[in-house]
C-alpha cells in the first residue's frame, strides 16, 4: 500500500507565543517548532499500516526551510522518503491554498492513502484534509480513530460522529483521511534514526516548480488581526440543590460552553 | 509588557541543526511522557524504575556518541550534551545512570578495549542487555584515586583481583564491572582496567543504603574477594591513572551538560509558581527580591548553556577532545551554580519547597552528590588552578 502522511510544523506546544507588531501574526523569530499533535498520531497510524500491510510511507510537508526538523523526525520514525514543498509565503495561508499545494505535490504519485491530521495545533481550521480529498477526487471521512484495511482495495474505518457517537464504514480506496489525536501511542524517533534522517530520500520543491494558477494560490479568507482571549473575572454561581446543579452545570457546559 | 522566556535570553534556537534540536525534543518528551510522573515516588522509595532501561536503550541513549557500527547513535558533542540536560531535568539519578553506562563503561571498553571486546560488548550494552558500573573509588581513596589498594596478581593466563570498591553507581544490578586495580606494583602508573563479569566467583555488589541524596539511582559497592579473571578481561589500552580519569572527563562533560538541566527544572518550578502565588495581594514574582533571585538563577544558566555550546562546537571540531581543564572549569561552575539555582528556586517555593511533591527539593539534594562525585568541586577548584599557575597544590 503506497502511503502519503501530511504533516505540518507548528510552534512548540509550551512555546511562549507573542503577537507580532504588526497584530495579525505571532513573533516567530527564534520560536521552537515541532510536529502538530493531530499529525504525529497520522504517522503513527501510517506507519503501523505500513507494518501490517508492507508498502510504503512517504511524509509531505509545506513549509520554510526550517521545515526540515519535521521531516527528518517523520524520517527518523520510519517514513521511508519525504517530499518537503519549500516555501515561506504559504505560513498564514488558507486551507484552500494548502490543499491546491498539497494536492498538485502529489497528484501524479498515486498514493492509495493519505493521512492528515484531524486539525492543526496552531490554525485549527479542520479543512484542509477535506478540501484535499475533493481536489484528489478521493474518499474521505474525517476524526478518524482506527484504520485497519480489508480485501479488495477498502479500509475500514471507525470515525467519531456528533455526540461522541462512532461509526465503522468501509471505505474504497483511494482515500484520504482526517486523524484525530490520542488515538495511538506515538513511537519516539530513535537518536540513531534522528542521525541517520538525511540518508533517506527527500525530495525538495519549490512552489514555482509545482506550477499552481493564481487562482489555486489565491487565499478565500484573510487574517485580520491575533490576539489572546481577553482575561475576565466573570463567574456564575449555580444554585440549587447538588443534582439539580449538576444538570444545569451538565447543561452549560454542552449548550453554552460546548465543551462536552 | 508580555514575557520572555528564557529561551529568548540564551538564543541558541537557531545555532542548532535540524538533527541536534530533534534529539533534544525527542529526549525532552520522553523525559517528560515516562519518567517524570514516577520519579517521585522512586526518590521517596529510594529505588530506581529498572523497566526505563529498555526505553532508554531503544531511544539509543547509551553511548550516544559512540559509532553506530556497535550499535550506538553516533550523536555530535552538542547533541549527546543537549540528551543528558534533558535527561537531568528529569532527575540526575537518570543522567547518572545514562552517563555511567556510555562514559564510564561503554567508552572505556571503546576507547581502551581491543576490537574483539568491542564488539562481543558494546552493541549488548547499547541495546541495554548488560548494564555496567564503574569501579574506581575505595574507601580509603576518592579523591586521590592513585594512592588504590585493590590489586589484580597475574596467575599464569588469569588475573587474580582482591579489593574494595565503594559509592558504585549502579554496582547492584550490574551485569559487568570496570574494575581499576594495580598490577605489578603500588604506583598510579600501575593501574589497569579489567572487565570483570558479575557472575563469577567472589564477587559481591551490597546495596548502600541511608542515602539522603541521588535516592532514585542504585549504588553500591564491589567486593572482591580473590577473584580469577582470564587475561583477555583486561583494557589492553589501558596504562595508567590517566586511563579512568580520560573516562571521567568523559561523564564530567556529560555533567556539565546535565547539571543544567536540574538547575532549569528547579527555575521553571519556581516562575510557574511564582507567577501564581499571590502574597502581600500580589503575584511573589512582582516582588523585587524574588526578582533577583530570577534573574541571578537565569543569567547563570545562560552563562552555562553559552559555555557548553562553546565546549561541545570545540570538541566536534578537534576529533572528540577538548583540555581537561576546560571539562574542569565546566563541571566545577555548572554543578555549583545548579546546586545554588536549586537552594534559591526551592525556597521561592516557600514551605511547598521542602515536598517532594515539587522537583526543587529532590534536584537540589541530587545536586549534592553530583558536586561531589567526578572529582570534588574542590578537587576541580585544584585542577583549574594547577593549569593557571603550573603548580600542583593537591
Ligand atoms: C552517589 C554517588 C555515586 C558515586 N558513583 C561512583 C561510581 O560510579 N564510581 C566511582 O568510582 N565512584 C563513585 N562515587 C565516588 C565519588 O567519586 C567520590 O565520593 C569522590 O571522588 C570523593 O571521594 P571521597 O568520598 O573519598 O572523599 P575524599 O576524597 O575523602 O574528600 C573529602 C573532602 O576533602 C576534599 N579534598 C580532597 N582532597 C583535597 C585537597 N587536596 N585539597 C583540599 N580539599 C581536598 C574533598 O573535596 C572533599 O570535600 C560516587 C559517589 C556518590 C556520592
């Protein structure tokens, strides 16, 4: 089974995050990066396919030069060979964009899967992966918890629904999906794999060389302005009786707070 | 005004290649993920987590600057150095047992053994199926490592090895021993190493117990009693104090790595809770004095980090060595500072500083130990100053 990883590099997780003078962007000068979370169970999932099925994995990943930590880490796991589209202008670009990239990177290569993560670390969008099946012309589904292939060309999939409902189809490939995290235990890159990254085949482009129209590069959304949510002293106390407090506390936190 | 971290401060993001930041992430998170919701325990229980060993192994921490044909990561000094700080900020009885295994007993079979020992050891040790000690101090030498009394008597084609050994790292469950022993008379240039296995006959590893420091990191002593080893244990390389003591300067280097580890655990405790601890109406961290402690604990671990990126660039550059007096310099300043960065950050955590419950405490009582194993900071005090002026004052 040939299979594509996409990964993308985001700033460390406990990196301390400052908005840029120019109040639509981060200071990203000197900041760590690292593989967002979603993506490291993606490879994880490619790669324990690849160990079950035999095939390959390749890992793709758009970014700047310093993208190449990412790579190499995905290379030190076990992917077999990288392709890293090289550019500095796509950082705070939108999904439509990332996914015209991605899918012109790829298009000719014949992946059979292609893993995403379900969402990034930074951005969050939740597009992307869809967008990409679309342009492919593949099978999708998204928050996917498990991966397991059957005969004939077809996975099976168990994804999550609203309402934490989960549900296993089977799928024909080609196919593309959205990983959600947690769902594996991640393998840590060896020291030795992390040494010996650079002798796998990593093939670099650049944006120029992909060859996009303008429209495949022109953005639908634009960032106006970051910030940090704004600190407020605001509590409500719930009244009531322990039970009947905890269903209006159940309550408001699935209907107005939507964490649940 | 928002914050810094102290990562801005030191500023070496970008010095690091793509290879040396992923092995200290890869080290960070595996420290953080495995290890550090037990340590705890195991330093209150004064017992070590031995089941780490064959996650450490398979990260490719033993040895890590060793040559990958025996099995090893082949890291560059400035990633070997980055692993052991992130394996310190764990606890220095992790680094303790990394540094021991690779510096103490992997290199010297390396660096002293002969190509046969190599290879029937070091891919084993790497994969963390024989774990060794190192045997170098007695009770009645420590500091003065020359003056040893454990012997090895040649007995037609075997040795024969009689002595004590004590404060071992990791003696109780070692699978091997590098043991320094005087063969043919009672001068420091008489020393040689031996690999002595542990199973054979009149050996004997008791754990030290009462220790009030290093307690999640076995130690013990070696006892041997008139025990025979065949002649192909010995280092043939090895001649001399100067053989344990270039093994020393190997785990010192590792140290002066490591202590900073310990140092920035017990710094980012003391902000992360000073930031949230309101005394007086106010976060303690608005507060000029515990500002200056911040601030003297920041500057002297970003005067360690500048000083070991400095080292470690040198020593990849010149094949692997830089002067024993620069490793003396680096271990003497990095341990005492961490040790004092570790006494301040524990008391800003006030009466919390004192639980165990909080990395300060145990950092700081580790810090002990390491200030005085490898060489006393004393003894490197004698060191530094033996190379300024010329004059031997030990
Ligand atoms: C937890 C732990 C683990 C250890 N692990 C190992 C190990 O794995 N292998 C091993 O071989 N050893 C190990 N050691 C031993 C350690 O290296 C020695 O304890 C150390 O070298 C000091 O020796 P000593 O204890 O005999 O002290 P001494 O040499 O008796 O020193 C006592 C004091 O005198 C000072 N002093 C000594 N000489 C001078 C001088 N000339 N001028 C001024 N002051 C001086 C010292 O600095 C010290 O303050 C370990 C020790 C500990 C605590």
């Amino acid at each position: 089974m040939k299979i594509l990883c996409c990964v993308k590099q985001v700033p460390e997780k406990d990196a301390r995050i400052r908005v840029a003078d120019s109040g639509d962007w981060i200071h990203s000068e000197g900041l760590a990066v690292a593989i967002s979370e979603c993506d490291r169970y993606a490879v994880e999932a490619a790669l324990r396919l690849k160990e079950a099925v035999d095939g390959e994995v390749a890992v793709l990943l758009v970014g700047g030069e310093q993208g190449s930590k990412s790579v190499k880490e995905a290379l030190a796991m076990g992917c077999d060979r990288a392709i890293h589209v090289i550019t500095d202008e796509l950082t705070r670009s939108d999904p439509f964009v990332i996914s015209k990239v991605l899918a012109k990177a790829v298009e000719d290569e014949g992946f059979d899967l292609v893993l995403t993560g379900q969402q990034s670390d930074d951005l969050g969008y939740n597009a992307v992966g869809q967008m990409l099946a679309q342009h492919l012309g593949m099978s999708h589904a998204q928050i996917v918890l498990s991966v397991d292939p059957v005969e004939d060309g077809r996975i099976r999939v168990s994804h999550e629904l609203d309402n934490a409902l989960i549900e296993t189809i089977e799928l024909s490939l080609p196919a593309v999906l959205g990983v959600q995290s947690g769902i594996n235990d991640v393998r840590y890159a060896s020291l030795k794999g992390i040494m010996q990254a650079n002798s796998k085949p990593q093939k670099k482009v650049t944006l120029e060389e992909l060859d996009l129209s303008a429209e495949d590069l022109t953005p639908k959304l634009r960032i106006e302005k970051v910030g940090f949510p704004v600190r407020t002293s605001q509590a409500e106390m719930i009244e009531g009786d322990a039970a009947a407090a905890a269903r209006t506390l159940v309550d408001k936190l699935r209907t107005e707070a939507k964490v649940l | 005004m928002d914050a810094l971290s102290l990562d801005e401060f030191i500023a070496l993001e970008d010095e690091l290649s793509d290879e040396e930041k992923l092995v200290r992430d890869t080290t960070r998170r595996w420290v953080s993920e495995r290890f550090l919701p037990i340590v705890g325990e195991h330093f209150e229980n004064a017992t070590f987590p031995d089941e780490v060993a064959r996650e450490v192994a398979e990260l490719g921490l033993f040895g890590g600057s060793l040559p990958p044909k025996y099995g090893c990561a082949g890291m560059n000094q400035v990633a070997y150095g980055l692993a052991q700080q992130e394996l310190e900020y764990g606890d220095s009885g992790l680094r303790s047992f990394v540094s021991v295994q690779g510096s103490l007993c992997m290199f010297p079979i390396y660096r002293f053994g002969s190509e046969e020992q190599r290879t029937k050891y070091l891919p084993k040790m790497a994969a963390g199926e024989l774990i060794g000690c190192f045997g170098l101090t007695e009770p009645d030498a420590g500091s003065d490592p020359g003056s040893m009394k454990t012997r090895a008597t040649r007995d037609g084609s075997d040795y024969i090895l009689h002595g004590q050994k004590m404060w071992i790292t990791n003696s109780p469950i070692a699978d091997l021993c590098i043991v320094w022993a005087k063969t043919d008379g009672d001068d420091a240039k008489d020393i040689r190493g031996f690999i002595v296995e542990r199973d054979r006959e009149g050996v004997e590893c008791p754990t030290t117990h009462h220790k009030m420091s290093l307690r999640a990191s076995h130690t013990g002593e070696i006892l041997l009693d008139e025990v025979r080893v065949p002649a192909e244990n010995i280092l043939p390389e090895t001649k001399g104090l100067g053989s344990p003591l270039a093994c020393l300067n190997q785990a010192r280097f590792g140290i002066a790595w490591g202590a900073l580890g310990a140092a920035r655990a017990c710094f980012d405790e003391a902000l992360a809770y000073g930031n949230e601890r309101i005394v007086f109406g106010k976060p303690i961290t608005a507060k000029q004095l515990i500002q200056k402690q911040l601030a003297d604990s920041a500057t002297q671990i970003a005067l360690g980090q500048w000083m070991m990126h400095h080292l470690s660039r040198l020593k990849d550059r010149q094949g692997g060595r830089i002067l024993p007096y620069q490793v003396s310099m680096a271990k003497r300043n990095n341990v005492a500072i961490a040790l004092e960065v570790a006494r301040t950050c524990r008391s800003i955590l006030g009466g919390n500083g004192i639980s165990a419950e909080f990395a300060s405490i145990r950092h700081m009582l580790n810090l002990e130990s390491v200030y005085t194993y490898e060489g006393t900071h004393e003894v490197h005090t004698l060191i530094v100053g033996r190379g300024l002026t010329g004059q031997d004052a030990f």
